[in-house]
C-alpha cells in the first residue's frame, strides 16, 4: 500500500511540476555476505599430532563458514571432508584461528577435523550458514 501511495504522489508531482528537495533513505541493509550461527563445538586437543573429528550434514548449493578458535598459544589447523573421506577444505595458517569457507555441491554428510600442529589446550569450532 505504501509502494502505491509513493508512486501515486511522484505522479502528481511531475504532472504539476512540483519540485520537491532531494533526500536521502536509510533502510537496513542485508548483504549476501551475512552468515547465520547455525552450531558449535567444542573439544580438546592434548598436543602435536592429536586431533578431533565433528560430524555434520551440509546441503548443497548453500553456502557455509566453519571457524575455528583455540588457545593463543597454540597451532591448530582445520580440515573438512566429504562422506566420501576426500578433503574439500582446508585451513592451516600458523596460528589456532582458521576459517574455511564452502559451497558443497550435494547434500551429505561432512566430517569437519581438528588437528594441532603445535600446542593443546582447548577449541572452539563454529558452523555458519550465509542467507
């Protein structure tokens, strides 16, 4: 009803020939760059070499951010699998901080894994989904 109204009076306005001062509208903005906090998990890694496997079901054509939080002091690095056991992502910077990012081309079960390169201590992992 508001959509009709406005264009309702923008015609009167250029048929009378009104000038009207210009201005601007703030409307919130949603971008196609938001994601949605969809789950977590925690564990705990007890040094080099260990690690922690998350079971997960993605649906395909979405698209997903997986991150991971651990202890400053530490290198954690994050992977994740298809049903099929092949890695599909991977993030292994030189800190406990990782992020991956996927657009699974089929819905199916994953396997997000948890690995310390260096250090323990414990972790965060958390699955977004963008809208």
């Amino acid at each position: 009803m508001l959509k009709r109204k406005l264009v309702v009076l923008l015609a009167v306005v250029v048929v009378m020939g009104i000038t009207i001062p210009t201005f601007a509208i703030t409307f919130p903005v949603t971008t196609s760059s938001s994601y949605t906090y969809v789950a977590s998990g925690t564990g705990w890694l007890s040094g080099s070499g260990s690690s922690h496997i998350f079971t997960t079901t993605l649906y395909g054509g979405r698209r997903y951010k997986i991150t991971l939080s651990g202890p400053w002091n530490a290198d954690f690095d994050l992977y994740l699998y298809d049903g099929n056991g092949n890695q599909v992502a991977s993030s292994t910077g030189n800190g406990s901080s990782e992020t991956v990012y996927i657009t699974p081309a089929w819905t199916g079960r994953f396997y997000i894994k948890v690995v310390s390169y260096r250090g323990g201590g414990s972790f965060t992992v958390r699955l977004y989904r963008r809208y």
